[in-house]
C-alpha cells in the first residue's frame, strides 16, 4: 500500500465536498477509499439502459455519504458487488 500511495494525497471520503470546493484537486495526483453502506436495487433509464446507485462512506461520518451511479459495462460487472465491500 505504501508502494501504491506514494506521490499521492488521500482524502477522505467525508472531506471530498470540502476539499473539491476549497482546493484544486484536479493538479493533484489523489485517492479516496469508500465502504459500500447502502445500494439500490438496479434502475432502468427513460431509454432502457440498466444503472446501479451505490452510497460510499469512510466511517467516520455515517451522515456523509456519496453516491456513485454505475453505467454501462461497469455497471455490468459489478452490480452484484455484496453491500460491505470496500
């Protein structure tokens, strides 16, 4: 893990919000890590095509939580990911 973080900057998943309205995070080389807390049962947009909504959270603030929306392939091969999951 030291390997793979150097040279970057973790921020936390609660601090995102701030961080991202406060910084310039897109010069920085950064990384954030999140536990599946919630997932909804797939969803089908207007034109058919099948999405997944995960709630992500680094608990430390079960109140701050952020959603990912899943398309396409990847919504694909992860779907079934179980709710836990890092």
């Amino acid at each position: 893990m030291d390997r793979k973080m150097a040279n970057r900057k973790l921020i936390r998943l609660s601090q995102l919000k701030r961080k991202l309205a406060t910084e310039n995070v897109e010069e920085t080389d950064w990384v954030t890590f999140g536990v599946i807390v919630k997932k909804v049962t797939p969803q089908s947009t207007n034109s058919g095509r099948t999405f997944s909504i995960w709630r992500l959270n680094d608990l430390r603030d079960l109140g701050q939580c952020v959603s990912l929306f899943l398309f396409g392939d990847v919504h694909k091969e992860l779907w079934k990911t179980e709710q836990g999951t890092v």
